[in-house]
C-alpha cells in the first residue's frame, strides 16, 4: 500500500513539474530568425534584461544559475530606463536560418551609450565573439560603420547563438536594438545623412541670414538668435550621433561633454534672444526679473556637468529647459493678451519646438516609448521653428526702415548742429584732397595764419606750414596712408599773424573711397603753444622735485594710505633690499611685522578721527634678507580736492645711531663702576695686603696643632679669594697692570688645555679646532686665559642646567682668521684672531643677552656667581682694542666669538 502511494506521488510530482515547464515555455522568449529576405527585425520583445544594481558582475557571473534565472522579459520595442547610471544586461537568441553568408548587423538605435559590452555565445555556451564599446572610446580604436552603434554577427544556417551584452551610461538610457542587413543599413543611412543634410542646411542658411541682419541693423537679438539655432543644431547633431561619429571619432570625453555645452548654449542665447525681442524689460518686467536668475542657473549647471556630476546637472539641465520653455509660453499669452503682434509668430514657432524638444525630454526620462517620429522631434520641429520666428525677425525689418528715414532726418539736424560747432571751434578743422589741396577747412584758420577761408580752399596744405616741417609732415602722412593708421599727435612750429611762433598739433585720418583708393585726410590741427609752456615748467618743477627726493638722504614713500606704496625713492629700496619695483607691486605690510603694522594702522586710524597723535615715532622695518631696521617715521597725511588722502612718510634709518648710542650708554656705564669699582679696590687691595702678613706672621707662630692654626688659614684662605677677586675688579675697571706680548693663541690654547679640563666635570667634553698658520696677536697672555677661563665656566655651567642625560655635552674651542669691515661692531676693521667657545647648553633669550656685560648681574644660584665674569671679559677686551659676539637661543646652546686684532711680530717683543 505504501509503495503504491509512494509511486502515486512520485506520478503526480512529475506531472506538476511537467505541467510548470510547459507554462513557462509558453511563456519564455522567442528566439530571433535571421533570414536572407528580411531587412530590419526590431528584437525589443526578444530581449531579457538583467538589471546589475553594483555594477560589477562579470560575464561569468551572468551564466551561472544564480543570475541566469534573474533575467526578466521586456514588453517594450525599446524599453526606456530614463536617466540613470546603473550597468544593464541584455540576452536574446539568434537563429541563423539564411542560405547566404552575408553578415547581418546589430545596432543599438540610441546613439548615446557610454560603455556597452559584446558578447556571442554558441548553443553550447562557447564565447565566440567578444567586443568592447560606447561613446567613451574613440571611434578609431574600433570597428565602426556609422553613428550608432553596431555590431556584426556572423552564423551559419540553422544555428542558434546566445547574445549577451552590458550597457552603462552616465545619462539617459533606451535600448532600442535591431538586427538589419547591410543593404537596408547602407540604405537607411544615406537617407539619415540627406535628411540631416536638409536639415543642418535649413539650420545654417537661418543662422547666415540672420548674421546678416545683425551685421546690418546691429541688433543683438539677431545674433542672440543666430547662437542659439546654431546651438540647438549642434545638440541634434550630437545627440544621433553624428558629431562624434565625423567631427571627433577620438574625443570621445569632449562628445560626452559636447551635449550639456550645445543644450545650455541654446537655451541660454534663446532666453536672451526672447527677451530682447519681446521687450520683457518694458512690457514684462517681472520676467524680466527672473531671466537673470535662470541664465545663472544655465551657466552653473552647464558647469556642474563638465566639471562635478555629470548625470545629475544633464537632469538638471533638461528641467531647465522645460521651467524656459513654460515660462515663455506664460509671457507669450500675456503678450497675445495685449494684442503685440510679435507674439503671433512667437507663440507658433515655441509651441512647435515646445512639442519636439517635449517629446524628446519625456523619452530620456523614460515617461513615454519611442519610435521614429519621436525620436527625431527636434529635427522635425527645428526647423519649422526657425522659419516662423524668422518671419517674425522679417518683420522687424520693416521696423527699422521706418527707423531709418527717422534716423535720417535726426542725421540732417545733427549735421547742421555739427557744422554749427565746427564753424566755431578753436581748433582748425579741415578736409584735403588726394592732392594734398583743401576742400574745406574752417574760420579758425584766420584767428592763426590771417587768411580767410575761401583763400585757402584749392591751394596746397602745405603752404601754410614752415619748409623746415614740411618733409617731417609729408613722410608721416605717406605711411599713414600705406599702414591705413590715423596722425595722431604730430607737432608742428608755424609763423602766426603776428609773426609769433605757434605750435600746432596735427590729428588727421586718411580718407579712402569705395574702391579702397586713397582720397584726401581730415584732420584737426590744435594751438598747444600755452599748453607747452604749462608742460615744460610742470616737467622742470617734477624733474627739481625728482632730484631732491632721489638724492634724499631719508627714505621717501608716497601712497593713498599708510599701508600702500605709490611712490618710494631709491634710498627707501636700499634701506629694506627690495627693489622699487618690487615694493610697488606690494603693500607695506612687506616689511613690517604684524604688531609694527597693527601700531601703523591704529596710529592712522586715530589721527583721521582727529586725536593728537605724534607724528615721529620708531618703527622697524624688515630687511629682505631676514634682518631687522630700526627706523624713525615721520608722516604727513594731505587731503586733495576730491577727498582722497595723500600720506607722505619720511624715513630715517637710525639702526646704527641706536647701536652706538647703546655702545655709548654702555661705556659710560661701565667706566663710572670702573671708576668707583677700581679705586675701592686698591683700598682694598691695600687692607687685603696687611691681612695677608698678619696671618702669614700669626701662622708661622702657632703649631699647626694648635685649634687657632685653622682659623688663621682660613683667614689667610679667604684674603686670597678677595685678592683674586680684586684683580678681577681692576681687569674689569681696566687698572690692572698688564704686560703685552706677541701671543701664538694655538700655542697658549695648547697649555691651557690640562687647566680647561680639571675646571669641567667628567661627563662634559672638550673639542678643540685650531687653524694651521694663525698671525699672531698682541696681548697679555695671563688676561687672555682669564678671558677664556671664564667663558669656559659660563659654558660648563650652562651645559650642567641642562636636565635631559641624554643630550651631549660638549664644548668646543676654534680659533680661526677674519676680515671684518666697516659694518662689524664698533666698527673695527681688517685682519682679525677670532676665537669662539661654544656649548651645546640651555642657552640664552634676548632680553639675558642685552645684560650679560652689565657688572655683578648674574643668572646663576646665589652664593655660585659673582656677576663679573663677564663684565671682566669685556673689560679685557676694551682695553685691547678686541671685541665680542654673542649668539644663542634657549635650548641651543651659546657662541661666544672673540675677534682680537692682528699684529706684525716686532722684535721687540717675545713671542708666547
């Protein structure tokens, strides 16, 4: 029983199964036949279609059982996608059933298709062809027979292939495909290229008459018109194809491009054009109001395409024209409302390119089919368009004759008027023939030369003017007439009536006639004589002027405000290193710092509001090398008639009066304490001295066991201290007595070095770099080691105040030769010992650095500096005639270079 149940169902499965198949097969898709007597088969109904929403499946993806049954029937001839970006994949069957071999050919009817793959498969599922195309590879890099795209299919009879192919396109997207023989192609597209023929031809012979009549009446809206039938042919043309196909096979980015620029082209001159010709600015001012916006939006969105989203700005482009489109048929009711005849003509030629250019827009965003009539709207309703609104151009043909005979008759007015102003003008007017013989030439002419008017007509130009100008006269107007340019300013002297000399100045033009031949001058000729007199004082005023301000031993600026340069002089462009031109291509804002510009414009802020504020002040200038000016500003601020301001700032560069006026304070400074400083200690010296034997006498008196021995040492201990420390002060106040000698510094280097290294600590490091062949130098060796001890305490104890154990700590001594010029400190010159001691300690800022020479100021800990190292070197080196750099910055280290001048060795002297 259970097997026969079991075999029951099994029965009534396969009948199930049996039953579906055959449903489906009823409804599966047709395959296409391919015989020799048809001409053109449409396979839309033959077509599945497979939509690839990522866009990344492959060929192989698409055979397998996965996607294979995804694929859906199509119910349109030509399924319309709208404006979209996603990859499609299509399939149908071909059945080959021709005796003959020829070819038949597949083609996509939609010319505009970005990318499309081609695929041929046999029964067995074996690639037979395959073909990549689309409008973004150039025509030359494949096998193409006319605009649209084809593909060539090749069968034997009674076998049946599978055709796969994948479309993706950055616009619209219909697939319309058929499969024709080449006979009825070769016959469809010369019958597309006579049509479009007809068609371009309508389109240019509308733009060349309108050329025409723009060149003649010079209305704007005939050529406003002329670009925008240019335009709508071109986007036509583009868009069957036919562009890329014969103007740019391999620009295949410009063709994609191309149809944004023509359709924003042509709405774009079109709106201009409907809004000169119907007047909107006097008869719709409210439109006229929004046209502006749209032009903009045009242009943005013609951009937008190019240049950021491309399907995006086409859909946006496309809305536009359909907003352009509503809104001109809204003004063209108004105006047929008002009974202006021009909206006849208007409203008949924009309602049959409204309907063509709708049709064409409703088919790419996929609202209704296509078929052919639809799909060629544009060149069916162009150029009915074109002929209507150029009988509506005709029209104003008329007008402007009317215009004319009224033109005409304000001319004759405006004639008698110029004849008026002519007759008495101060200036000579005149007229001569090819003959060089006046015409014409009116009364002012006796004001000058005496001669009436009537004397002169006839008789030579040239007989009023000097022999000594008349080769000058006569050269010039030959090439004027050969080069067609006018004489302008040509300058003459001639006699006038009382016998004074008179300059003239001669603008004249050549004058020719239909024929191109040359037929006389007109011309006026100007008394300047006064003019030149104004001119040559003005030139010796501004030349004296020059002088002075060139020679200025201050920097000059002019300009319109404090912060822009209109002039400066040569001793300004020295003081910052800039060239004049380079200033006046800038603001002052080139050579100030930000806080010195904040205090320039607050300073002229406050005097245009009338406080008193000084007009010297100090500022600093930035050099171009990098270098700082300190400079003194004077400014003047003047008002000219019409308001603006002149500001005129006199510039003085005061940098090296304030280092010397520093220098000077400093000496002052240090030679008073030097004077106090020294004789307090020969007093002291003097007490030090009777401490000194008492103690000595104390000592040698008492066991050394005794409690009062150490006490007296340790008198006798700090006696010395304070003695080593009054030398110190006599260096320092320049009163110690010393003993000069011609000094090898390498040599006094090279004893120095045990002593250099017992005074640093383990951990530090002591490089020295010494030139081979040093001059010598005239010195007290025992000052120069004190000067070198103390800068190798101040670098030991810099590099110990530096926490991070990581960072070396060295120490490093060069001696080398220099020649300093006049602009070195203390201006010192010629051959010069440098010898630098530099560490890699914490370094200084630049407010320590004005202070380290000052006497007893010290950084270090109290109790661990006396604050006269330093005092002591400067001091040393005063006296010496030598001097002292330093340079450092915090967490750099310090360089501390010491320049002592070069002697020649004497006899008189041993050398150290």
């Amino acid at each position: 029983m259970q097997r026969k149940l079991k075999i029951s169902f099994n029965g009534s499965l396969f009948i199930i199964i049996s039953i579906f198949l055959s449903i489906l097969r009823l409804f599966a898709v047709e395959p296409v036949v391919i015989t020799d007597s048809q001409k053109e088969t449409l396979i839309g109904l033959n077509l599945e279609i497979l939509k690839d929403e990522k866009g990344d499946l492959t060929l192989e993806d698409v055979l397998t059982d996965q996607y294979n049954d995804k694929f859906q029937p199509v119910k349109e001839t030509a399924p319309i996608y709208g404006f979209t970006n996603t990859v499609y994949w299509g399939r149908f069957k071909v059945i080959f059933n021709k005796k003959t071999h020829n070819p038949s050919l597949l083609r996509f009817n939609f010319a505009n298709l970005n990318y499309v793959d081609f695929y041929q498969l046999n029964v067995q599922g074996e690639l037979i062809k395959s073909v990549k195309t689309g409008n973004m590879l150039p025509i030359s890099s494949r096998d193409q027979l006319a605009p649209k795209i084809i593909f060539i299919l090749n069968g034997s009879e009674e076998e049946e292939n599978i055709i796969y192919f994948r479309v993706k396109n950055e616009a619209s997207m219909t697939l319309s495909l058929s499969i024709i023989s080449v006979s009825e192609f070769m016959k469809e597209t010369r019958i597309s290229e006579i049509l479009l023929g007809i068609f371009m031809g309508i389109m240019l012979l509308i733009v060349g008459y309108n050329f025409f009549l723009f060149y003649s009446l010079k209305d704007f809206s005939y050529i406003f018109f002329s670009i925008s039938v240019f335009s709508l042919a071109g986007y036509a043309f583009i868009l069957k194809g036919f562009a890329y196909f014969y103007l740019w096979p391999d620009m295949p980015y410009w063709n994609q491009i191309s149809i944004p620029i023509s359709i924003s082209f042509a709405e774009f001159f079109f709106l201009l054009f409907i809004s000169e010709f119907l007047m909107f600015k006097n008869r719709l001012p409210n439109i006229n109001k929004i046209s502006p916006a749209l032009l903009v939006l045009i242009f943005l969105s013609m951009l937008g395409a190019i240049f950021i989203d491309y399907l995006f700005f086409i859909i946006v482009i496309n809305l536009l024209v359909v907003l352009i489109f509503l809104l001109l048929l809204v003004a063209g009711i108004i105006l047929w409302y008002k009974n202006y005849y021009r909206s006849f003509y208007f409203q008949s030629s924009l309602f049959v390119l409204f309907i063509g250019v709708m049709m064409t827009i409703l088919v790419r965003f996929g609202f209704i089919p296509s078929n052919i009539i639809i799909e060629n709207g544009i060149i069916i309703s162009s150029p009915l368009f074109v002929i209507l609104m150029s009988l509506a151009l005709a029209d104003r043909v008329e007008f402007y004759s009317q215009a004319k005979e009224i033109a005409n008759k304000a001319l004759n007015e405006n004639e008698q008027r110029l004849r008026a102003l002519v007759e008495t003008s101060n200036d000579i007017i005149w007229e001569t023939n090819k003959n060089r013989e006046f015409i014409y030439i009116n009364p002012r002419v006796k004001d000058i030369f005496g001669f009436e008017p009537e004397e002169l007509v006839g008789k030579d130009a040239f007989s009023i003017v000097k022999p000594a100008y008349v080769d000058k006269i006569s050269t010039v107007m030959r090439e004027s007439i050969i080069s067609h340019q006018p004489i302008i300013g040509l300058e003459y002297i001639v006699s006038g009536i009382d016998g004074k000399k008179v300059i003239l100045e001669k603008n004249a033009t050549p004058v020719y006639d239909e024929n191109g031949k040359y037929s006389g001058f007109k011309g006026i000729d100007r008394d300047i004589t006064e003019r030149r007199k104004y001119e040559e004082a003005l030139k010796e005023s501004e030349e004296r002027f020059r002088s002075i301000v060139e020679n200025s031993p201050v920097g000059i600026v002019i300009g319109a405000t404090p912060f822009t340069f209109k002039y400066v002089n040569s001793r300004f462009a020295k003081m910052t290193g800039y060239s004049e031109g380079e200033l006046l291509s800038h603001d002052i804002s080139l050579v100030l710092e930000k806080n010195t510009m904040d205090l320039v414009v607050d300073r002229f802020k406050r005097r245009l509001q009338g406080e008193d504020v000084p007009s010297i002040y100090e500022i600093e200038f930035k050099h171009k090398d990098g270098s700082k000016r300190l400079t003194e500003m004077r400014v003047s601020v003047g008002r000219k008639v019409d308001g603006s301001l002149t500001i005129i700032s006199q510039i003085m560069d005061i940098t090296d009066y304030k280092r010397l006026q520093h220098q000077l304070i400093q000496s002052q400074k240090m030679e008073a304490i030097g004077t106090l400083a020294g004789g307090i200690a020969h007093d002291f010296n003097n007490l030090l001295t009777v401490i000194k034997g008492y103690s000595d006498i104390c000592l040698m008196q008492i066991d050394e066991n005794d409690d009062s021995f150490k006490e007296l040492s340790a008198i006798r201990s700090a006696s010395e201290k304070a003695e080593s420390l009054t030398k110190q002060i006599l260096a320092f106040s320049r009163k110690q007595i010393f003993q000069l000698q011609i000094v090898d510094i390498n040599n006094l280097l090279t004893e120095l070095e045990s002593v250099t290294r017992r005074l640093v600590s383990g951990t530090i490091e002591i490089e020295m770099i010494m030139a081979s062949d040093l001059p010598a130098i005239k010195a007290d060796p025992v000052q120069i080691e004190q000067v070198l001890i103390n800068l190798i305490v101040n670098a030991r104890d810099a590099l110990n105040n530096v926490t991070d154990e990581g960072s070396p700590k060295l120490i490093t001594i060069e001696t080398g030769e220099v020649i300093l010029d006049n602009s070195f400190l203390g201006n010192r010159t010629g051959k010069h010992v440098v010898i630098s001691v530099s560490d890699t300690g914490s370094g200084m800022t630049k407010e320590i650095q004005d202070k380290i020479y000052d006497p007893f100021y010290t950084t270090k800990e109290t109790g661990k500096g006396t604050g006269l190292g330093l005092a002591t070197v400067y001091g040393i080196l005063q006296q010496n005639d030598a001097s002292i750099q330093v340079f450092s910055e915090p967490g750099k280290g310090t360089i501390f270079k010491i320049y002592w001048p070069v002697v020649k060795i004497d006899t008189g002297f041993q050398t150290l």
